[in-house]
C-alpha cells in the first residue's frame, strides 16, 4: 500500500489553536516518528482547551518537559518526510495545524498531505470513521489505528 499515515493532537480545535504532538509511520518501511511540541517556543501560543487536554490527556507541564521547539519540529518532519505524501483522516485540521507550525517558523514543508476522501469511496470513509470512532486521542496510537482501518478497508476490495 504504501501509505504514510500522519496524526496530529492539538491545543483545542479553535482558530487560535496549534498542534502539541505529531506522529507519523511509513507502512512499507515501518519507520515512524511522534514528538511533542513545545508551545513556549512559538510566541502567541498559548491558547489551551481544557477539553481537548481531558481527550488527549496531554498536560502543559508534559509539553514543558518532553516537547521539541516549533523548530525542530519543523526540521525533523521536513528532514524524514521530505518530496512524501502524507495521509490522514482529518484534513482540515491536520493541515491547518501542519500549516500554523511551519509558519510560526517562516518554513516551507517539503512533504504533502492528502486526506484518506482521495482514495476511499464515500461509503469506504463512512465505514473508516465508524471502524475509529472510538480512538485514544495520542498521535501514535492514533496513526496506528488509521492505518489498520485503512488495511482493512482496502483489503476488503482488493
């Protein structure tokens, strides 16, 4: 298949929202990548959804500690994924968030993303997003999950 799964988990789901943790795996290489973000790198970033926290589970204070700067963040994605087309299943969102980190940076992305709409039938995406509805809101887990659904739903009509 060939697919490169891409997750993002956010701030909240706001405007003013940025993204705190991206995690990606190629299917073909089995190579993979998840980090959290560092909101205090990124002047203006501090929105934060007390909502978004309870589904995710990710703390400010986790972000403090563990989280890689908007720069590095930008330069890991651009140095693995570079000429790459990722895919997820929440494309508004997670480009808007890929989008905000990269400016934030005045970087460019050397990847592209696509949602799963481009290559599953409207009946395919309905059964994709009952098959994940119940996810665990971490970017790797979360990347997991897509990418077995995904398997499953193109072995199916195959």
């Amino acid at each position: 298949m060939g697919l490169i799964c891409v997750d993002i988990e956010a701030s909240g789901l706001g405007p003013d929202s940025y993204p705190i943790e991206v995690a990606w795996r190629c299917e073909l290489t089995g190579d993979q990548d998840s980090f959290l973000i560092d909101p205090a790198s990124v002047e203006g970033w501090v929105y934060w959804d007390d909502f978004a926290e309870e589904l995710h589970g990710i703390e400010p204070e986790l972000l403090a500690r563990q989280g890689v700067s908007a720069e590095v963040a930008c330069e890991r994605l651009n140095r693995l994924l570079a000429g790459k087309t990722l895919t997820c299943d929440a494309y508004d969102f997670d480009l808007f968030w890929l989008t905000r980190l990269f400016e934030s940076q005045g970087e460019t992305m050397t990847f592209s993303v696509q949602g799963i709409e481009r290559f599953l039938t409207t009946e395919q995406c309905a059964e994709y997003r009952q098959r994940t509805q119940y996810r665990r809101h971490r970017a790797l887990s979360d990347v997991e999950d897509q990418m077995a659904a995904l398997r499953q739903l193109l072995k199916e009509v195959a």
